[in-house]
C-alpha cells in the first residue's frame, strides 16, 4: 500500500489511473485469446469421447483438458508453458487431480537475432 501511495503522490503514475484502462483481449480460430497489452497468448485443446455399447452402459470421458500460455515481456524473450490434466473425468467417476495434472512443456526462448535464439527447457 505504502508503494502505491508513494507512486501517486509522485505524480507520475498513479493506481486509480491504471483501472481506467480496458484490456481488450482478441480470439483467433486456431490461435488462441491474445492479449496485446500484457503480451500474453492462451490457447489449449479438450478431447471428450463417448462410447456406446449395446450390452453394457454407454461411457464419456473427459480425457485430455490442455492450457497453452505463451507470454513475451520482452521483444527477445518468449516463455512457453503446457499445462495438461488427463483422464480426468469419465462416467467412472473423477480422478485424482495431483494424478491427472501435469506440465508437459516449459521453456523459455532468448531471440539473439532473427536468424539464431537459444531455448532452455
């Protein structure tokens, strides 16, 4: 609280300012939710099956729920996450969410010049 009172009586930015500011965030069919002002990309995918027998009971399941985010705080620095939770839901019941979830991808890449980055991960 003390840091935000101290930037507004300085003048040069103040909180209140900051909540007039809309974030419009835009979609793209097979790219994700953008948001522009914060740099930051969403995107993911969900594989729902459905199984139906004739001598026993139909089963659904949720099997794959899958969270991209992608966000660049600088023009030369790009992170990279997939958050995954598999099997996670069926008509068998639910399962356990330390069991399903998992981070398949993380990485971060450093862009040194159009042609040359270097990627940890």
């Amino acid at each position: 609280m003390f840091i935000i009172s101290l930037l507004c009586i300085q003048g040069s930015y103040c909180f209140a300012e900051q909540n007039s500011f809309s974030i419009t965030p835009t979609y793209n069919w097979g790219r994700g939710l953008n948001i522009a002002e914060a740099n930051l990309n969403l995107g993911g995918y969900v594989n729902v099956t459905f199984e139906h027998f004739e001598s026993k009971q139909d089963a659904a399941a949720l099997d794959d729920l899958s969270l991209f985010v992608s966000w660049s705080p600088h023009a030369q620095i790009r992170f990279f996450s997939e958050l995954e939770m598999e099997n996670l839901v069926s008509t068998h019941g639910i399962s356990d969410f330390y069991d399903s979830f998992s981070l398949e991808r993380l990485y971060v890449d450093f862009l040194v010049s159009d042609s040359f980055s270097i990627r940890f991960g």
